[in-house]
C-alpha cells in the first residue's frame, strides 16, 4: 500500500470540478498497490500528462498512479 498525505494537482481549464473524483480515484488505486519495499519520500513530483477532454476520471487517476508507483520504486524525491 502507498499512503499518501497530501495530493496536489494542477489539471487544465475545464477540469477543476474533475479533481476531488480525481483525487479520490487515485488514493483508492494506490491503497490497492503492492509495493516491494518501504520508502518515506517528504514529496514526489511527477511529469504532467496530457488530458484529452473525453478521457475518463478514471484513466486519468490510473495514469497517475502508473508515474507514482514508477517514481516510488525509482526512489526518486
């Protein structure tokens, strides 16, 4: 499982009223995760994605979690 404290995003003009199911999808796909070994990371960033209008609140939380879980495993900070 990966816990998380505090998400903050920058989404594109039009998908603000998207971020708090965005938000919530993402901390429900990670508490899913299983990860290999213990990191504490103060913070994490990862490089932004590009969102086609149509794609699901969904898709867009995997794509996320995707980068997070390659930058935990990468031990990046």
């Amino acid at each position: 499982m990966i816990q998380i404290d505090r998400l903050r995003m920058h989404l594109p003009a039009g998908f603000q009223h998207r971020a708090t199911s965005i938000a919530l999808l993402v901390g429900q796909a990670l508490s899913k995760q299983s990860v290999p070994r213990d990191v504490s990371l103060k913070s994490l960033s990862i490089k932004p994605i590009m969102l086609p209008a149509n794609q699901s609140d969904s898709d867009i939380a995997q794509q996320i979690v995707t980068r997070i879980v390659a930058a935990y495993e990468g031990g990046q900070s």
